[in-house]
C-alpha cells in the first residue's frame, strides 16, 4: 500500500478539497490508506472551545457556532444534494460533542483536551471521504482509535505496537482508506492525541504497520527546505535528506516533520516522500537511506518561546551527577521539553519549551533547592552543517546569551 498525508492547509476550503481530488487523480490513489489532519485552522479553534469550557467563560456557544459554521460553507460549497448523508454525520458529531460538555467530571485539563479536540479531524475525515464517495472515488471511512492503541498519557500518548499492528494488519490492501490523523484510544475507551501537528507520525505507524510502498507527506512548500521560508530569506530545497539527518533536524524542531515520524519508517526502510500538493511536477524531498544531504548546504532551525533556565547550588558547591539528577527529575514530572543543556563546575542551563504550562510548578520545586535565573521568550537558532557564514548571520539577529557548538552543528539562545 501507498500511504498518503495531508495536513490542514491542503484541506481548509472546498477548493482545498477539491485540490485533493485533482493530487489523487494525478498520483493514483488504488492501495492506498489516506491521512487526514484537521480542516485548516480548526484545531486551534477547538482549542478556543476547550479553554472556554475549562475556564467557564461565556462564550462557549460562540466558539462552537463557529466551527459548524466554518465546516456548513465547506459542505455548502462541494455538495449539491443536501440530502447527502454526510449533513447527518455531521450534525452527529456535534451531538456527541455536546453530549460530552454535559455529561463530563473530570477537571483534568489534558483528559479534556483530547477528548474534545479531535472532532476537528473526524469533521474533516467525515467531509472529504463523503466527497470523494460523490465523486466516484470510492473510498472506506474508517475511526482510527478502533486501530491505534495507547496508553493514557492524554496529550501526548505512548502508542501499544504489539495491539495497534494486530489491528492495522486486518485492513483490506486493496481498499482506499481515509482516517484521522494525531488520535488514538486507551484502554478504557477514551480518545487520546499523539500530540500537537501528530498525524505524520499517525501516517508513519500506518506504513510501518502495514510494510507500505512508502508514505508521501503532502504539503503547501516544495518539500523539505533547510530553513523556514517565514524567518529565514532565499530557503533552498533539499532533494535528498538521510533518515538519521531527518530524524536529527526533526530532534531540533524543523517543523516540516514531525519528530516521531522517522524511526518506524527507517525500520523498515520505507522511504518517505514530502512533496508539495500545489506544484505536482516537482519531486520534492526523498527521505531514505544514503546520502545524509543533497545539496549539502546549512540548515537553519528556529524554535521560539523557549525559557533559558541556569541552575546554581545555594550553598556555590559544585553542581554534580546527584544535582543533575534531581533537576531531569523535576522537569520530567513537569513535562518540560529540554532542547539544549550546558554546564559548567558551578550552574547548569536548560533551554526549555513549556507546552503544557507547567514552569511556575517547576520553578516552586527547584527554587527551594537550588538558586534559579531565567530568562522567557528566547529564540533557539539550530544550524546543522554550519559554516562560519552561516553562524555569523545569526548572530546578527540579536543578543546571543549562550551559544554551544558540536562537531558540524551549532546552537544560540537569541534574545
């Protein structure tokens, strides 16, 4: 089987959609299982209706009328037969969510969130394959929690192989397929999330489950660039990238992939193709086993929001193994993500991205212990394959307030 994965922006409108279809037909679509992301921006709008529920402000209702809205024009614009069962399923799935905004105990946030946001993605799954179906591409909509397993860590779930590959193994091979990217499901039956921009790695437990042909990542930029065109100027494309070299930009935050995404494909050598869904006749980036880098140019890595953190014993003693130790401890039952750390006899530094909210509980816990400074709102330059060119630019960007180096790859804290 081919697996195929468009994210939000491929989908965001009917002509979107209609985009999709127009791909397909060029590419072939026969064995294949297709991933499907949540319609645009809909997932930071069922955030809005999460922390509006959370928090008990008054304007509940109007985010909710928002995202039906949102997907009704979507509906509107690609059927003309209003009878189409899709309008059903749809206005189904706003039942069950509003079914579960009633009935709901838990006050844990991260228990909510999962269970709420993934409406966006079976909205949007529900949307296309009822149009495809329209349309004469026959296709099988399909739940992916019914296939892929987890534990219950909400948020940010640990996939169960042994049960997700024993289910994904009795898919039919000669079937399309549509489902849902990013989601999965306990053990007790509750929806969980692979995490934030996770329906790569969704579409990459598939091709691993499946010994697929390869998994092509359908995007709006050419493939993988070695910077982000959005802060960096005269992005180029890479046309070939190795797994490890992937995987090592992917650790660093380069957005195009998702850091999950590789080892189960480099396991089975299935090549993974990013490519952009408007420009068909550009082959975009080949990820796969080889040559780490063709052309062999700096890549430019930023990540924003980060925290630098420099930890120092009260008493000026040497920070040693048992310090260190105890301060991983604390920033991972925190859940804080550590990017890059530095230390010398004294202190230790952290650069760290606090996605779940969680540094004032951690700053309680270490500040009886150890003496803390900080520093919010920092910028995380990663350059891979640098050159003296290439860290002098980003020098220029602002006050480098620690800079690490390691053979062939330098990191700054930029404020």
């Amino acid at each position: 089987m081919k697996i195929y994965k468009f994210g939000g922006a491929s989908v965001k409108d009917a002509e979107g959609i209609k985009n999709v279809v127009r791909v397909l037909r060029n590419e072939g679509f026969k064995n294949t299982l297709i991933v499907i992301s949540a319609m645009g921006k809909m997932t930071n709008a069922f955030e809005k209706i999460i922390n509006s529920y959370h928090h008990k402000t008054d304007d509940l209702q109007q985010h909710i009328d928002f995202v039906r809205d949102y997907h009704s024009t979507i509906m509107a614009d690609l059927f003309a037969n209003k009878s189409n069962l899709v309008f059903k399923e749809v206005e189904t799935l706003f039942e069950e969510l509003n079914k579960f905004l009633n009935a709901n105990k838990s006050k844990d946030y991260n228990f909510i969130y999962d269970q709420i946001v993934g409406f966006g993605e079976l909205l949007s799954t529900k949307i296309v394959s009822a149009y495809l179906n329209e349309i004469g591409i026959e296709n099988q909509w399909i739940d992916v929690r019914k296939y892929l397993k987890t534990d219950d860590s909400y948020r940010d779930a640990y996939v169960n192989w042994e049960l997700t590959s024993k289910n994904i193994s009795s898919l039919n091979p000669n079937k399309l397929y549509i489902t849902q990217g990013f989601l999965g499901e306990d053990a007790q039956g509750n929806t969980t999330t692979l995490g934030r921009e996770g329906s790569d790695y969704t579409a990459a437990i598939f091709a691993h489950c499946l010994n697929a042909k390869s998994l092509t990542i359908w995007k709006d930029v050419d493939g993988v660039l070695n910077a982000d065109p959005r802060y960096f100027e005269n992005a180029q494309l890479l046309h070939q990238i190795s797994y490890s070299e992937a995987i090592e930009m992917a650790f660093y935050g380069a957005s195009v992939i998702h850091p999950k995404t590789l080892k189960p494909l480099e396991n089975k050598i299935i090549p993974l193709y990013v490519r952009s869904f408007y420009n068909l006749e550009i082959k975009g980036t080949t990820v796969g086993k080889g040559i780490d880098l063709i052309p062999e140019v700096p890549c430019f890595i930023l990540k924003q929001d980060q925290i630098l953190v420099s930890i120092s014993a009260l008493d000026f003693s040497f920070m040693v193994e048992s310090n260190l130790s105890d301060i991983f401890s604390i920033l991972h039952d925190n859940k804080l993500k550590v990017n890059l750390i530095q230390n010398s006899a004294i202190s230790f530094s952290v650069c760290i991205e606090d996605k779940f909210s969680n540094f004032e509980h951690f700053l309680a816990a270490l500040k009886s212990k150890y003496k803390v400074t900080y520093v919010e709102n920092v910028s995380l330059y990663t350059i891979r394959h640098a050159t003296e060119n290439a860290i002098n630019e980003i020098e220029q960007k602002g006050e480098v307030l620690l800079k690490q180096a390691t053979k062939g790859t330098v990191q700054l804290v930029m404020k």
